[in-house]
C-alpha cells in the first residue's frame, strides 16, 4: 500500500487530508502523518474522521489526548464506528472492560460485515473471561466469513477461551488455505508451543531462530542471543525489548533488564492515558527487576503504581481473568504483601485462559512461593490443563478435518 503525497490531494479537501494521514499512520510513517492530520483539522474542526485520527496520531506517540481525541469523534459523529471501536480500545487501556462493551457492539452493528469489530469484541470478552459471549462471538465469525483471516481470528478468540486445542485447529484451517503467509505459519506454531509441543511447533517456524517461541520454551539464554541484534535492527518493536528483559530477569540479569526497559521510557510509558498493555506489564518487570538488583524502594513504589491499574481491570469486570491476576499477584509480591499476593494469585485458577507459564515459573517475584500450597496448586491446575489439552487435540483435529500428521502427541 502506497499512500499518496499531500501534493497530489485537493489541497482544500479535510476528508483528503484526514484519510492521508490515516494511510501514513497504517504504514508505520507516523512523523510524515502529522501535517496532513492537523491540515484536516484546519480545514475543518467538526471532521469526526480527522480527530479520529488525531486520537491515534497521539496513541502512537504515547502522547496524552488520544481518548478525548476518539471521544471527539463519537460526539461529532455517533455513527462513526471506527471511533466508536477505537475509543473502546483506550477505554479498554484505562482498565475498563464492562464500560467497553457498548462501544464494540455498537460499531458492529454499523460495520457488521468487517471481521475486525467481531475480533474485538471477542477478543474484550475472551480477556475478561467472559466465555460465553466469546463463543458466540466465533459462532458468528464462523457463520458469516470463510477466508484465512476469519479463521485466523477464530484461533485467537479459543486461544482466550482457554479451548486451544480448536484453537490449533483453526490456526491450521487458515494456515492449509494460505500456506504461504508467514503470519498463519507463526500462529500455528505459537499455539503448538502455548501447549507444549515443540516439536510440532518447529515445524511451522524454527525454534532456534524464533523470538517468540523460544521465551514459551523459556530458553532465555538463546532468546537473549537473537535479542540483543534484532532491537539493533528492529529499535521501535518495544515488544523485542520488553522481550528482552523478561529473559535478562529470569536469568538474574537485572541490571540490563533495568537498561533496556530505562530505555523504552518506563515507568512514564506504562502511566500515562496512552499507555498499552504491554507497558504495564514491562513496568512489573522492570520493579522486579530493580528490587533483586537492591533498589527496594524503588521497585515497591512502581510495583504499587501499577498494582493499582491491575486491581482496577480485574474490579472492572475481568475478575476471574488470569491475566489481571497474576500480575498484581507479582506486584503485591514485589511490595512485600505476601498474604494478599497468594489471595490474589489464588483466583487466577478461576481463569478460562491459560496464563503465561514462563511468567509463573521463572518470574523472581514467585520464586519466594514455590513450597506454598498455593503457588503448587496454580503450576498444578496450569498442568493439568495442558496435559489434558494434548490428549484432546487429534480427535479435534480429526473432528475440524484440519490435518497434521506429527499433531498426534505420545500419551501424557
């Protein structure tokens, strides 16, 4: 996709302008996007469209404004669905998830043939530990597409439902019908190693080289390898730092687990409007991080800063979520309030979703809880469930027609 030059649009047309400035954002070319974006303003203030995009320009930047920039847009113009979704999406980053739920079904119901707005919805409700509504999200995206990208989608949405073995089916659906696209080849392989089968998973992307799949196998060391050239190589994927200090701090490397997070701009990042899910949970890191490197009191004052945000999405309607969970059970371990970290460490066995395993078994602030009946009975249930999932797989496999021959695990 190509998006054209400011000089070959009607100089005087908002819309023209705003949708520029959209293209270039999608591109990734976010400096170049800021005139036309504010040229659209300009041109006309009441554009919904042009403060939608503005709300993005400012999300990609961790500027603060983005969420009042999308609300703008809704103001302007209730039937909006882009900005209807996106400032569901912020409101969903502010540690809301009930509050977003009308927002989602709302610009479904005006956008009910683009597979994004089921996705989204899905995925909130697969987050929240909503099951229910996940599955009939699928069942929808199941009755009304049938291409790569929808079955792609469907993987996602049982991969949250904690069903991951249809989840591998679905994954390889979408991988047979596109088997050149890399993207589907990874996902088939992420979902492999979410199980445990690694093996299976190397048949689709090489363990050895793969970033990803090697922190599910928790070989950080070689994950550390391939990092430390591709943030060279890749300096704006924060995914690849964040990466990065999850393998230095599991392997008692806090100081470059500090640097490299230092580096991305944490805490500030993680605290502000335009913050991502993934900041917060890099700033769980990062005071891990600083208390096993002697900065105590430091480490505590992020750890409650964040633990804040996390009991904020779990009161919010994802309870039961493991994801809320397990991370304000590491900061109210980080904080020394052990009693309420096995409390809340506890729930996370309500989860439909598989919580991270790396993170449970090689995060420093569990390691204090590793004889506790508690920490024991989390690792056991995550066991249990895997064990259970790789005995279920071929005959779902067998059930979907979605073959794979080295997808028949020994016997657990």
């Amino acid at each position: 996709m190509r998006a054209a030059s400011s000089s070959t649009i009607d100089p005087e047309s908002a819309e023209a302008h705003s949708r520029l400035g959209a293209a270039l954002l999608y591109l990734g070319d976010v400096q170049a996007a800021e005139e036309p974006i504010f040229r659209a303003l300009t041109l006309d203030p009441t554009l919904s469209e042009a403060h939608d995009t503005l709300g993005l320009y400012y999300w990609m930047q961790f500027l603060p404004g983005s969420g009042e920039e999308h609300w703008r847009a809704v103001e302007l113009n209730p039937n909006n669905a882009d900005a209807l979704g996106n400032y569901g999406k912020w409101l969903w980053h502010q540690q809301e998830n009930l509050g977003v739920i009308p927002y989602f079904e709302r610009a479904l119901e005006l956008d009910p043939m683009s597979l994004k707005r089921y996705l989204d919805l899905g995925h909130l409700y697969g987050w929240a530990n909503m099951r229910d509504e996940a599955l009939e999200i699928a069942d929808q995206i199941e009755s009304r597409f049938d291409d790569g990208e929808s079955r792609m989608a469907l993987a996602r949405i049982y991969e949250l439902t904690g069903d991951l073995d249809i989840a591998v089916a679905w994954a390889l659906k979408a991988q047979e019908q596109e088997p050149d696209d890399i993207d589907k080849s990874w996902l088939v392989a992420e979902l492999y190693a979410r199980i445990g089968m690694f093996d299976e998973a190397n048949r689709y992307e090489d363990i050895a080289t793969s970033f990803n799949l090697l922190y599910w196998s928790r070989d950080y060391d070689q994950m550390i390898n391939i990092g430390e050239e591709r943030v060279l190589d890749q300096p704006r994927q924060v995914q690849i730092w964040y990466g990065l200090a999850r393998a230095y701090t599991a392997t008692g490397r806090y100081e470059q687990a500090v640097h490299v997070l230092r580096r991305q701009d944490l805490p500030k990042n993680a605290l502000i409007d335009a913050r991502r899910g993934n900041g917060l949970e890099a700033l769980v890191t990062l005071a891990d991080a600083l208390k096993e490197s002697g900065s105590v009191e430091l480490a505590q004052e992020h750890a409650a800063q964040v633990q804040v945000l996390f009991a904020k999405f779990r009161d919010s309607g994802a309870g039961n979520s493991w994801w809320p969970n397990l991370y304000e059970a590491c900061c109210l371990s980080i904080m020394d309030e052990d009693e309420r970290a096995l409390a809340t460490l506890e729930r996370v066995n309500r989860s439909n979703g598989l919580l991270w395993y790396p993170l449970l078994m090689d995060a420093p602030c569990f390691r204090k809880y590793r004889e506790h009946r508690t920490y024991q009975a989390v690792v056991s249930n995550y066991e249990e469930r895997l064990a259970d999932l790789r005995v279920r797989l071929p005959a779902t496999l067998e059930r979907f027609e979605a073959s794979d021959q080295a997808a028949v695990p020994a016997a657990d």
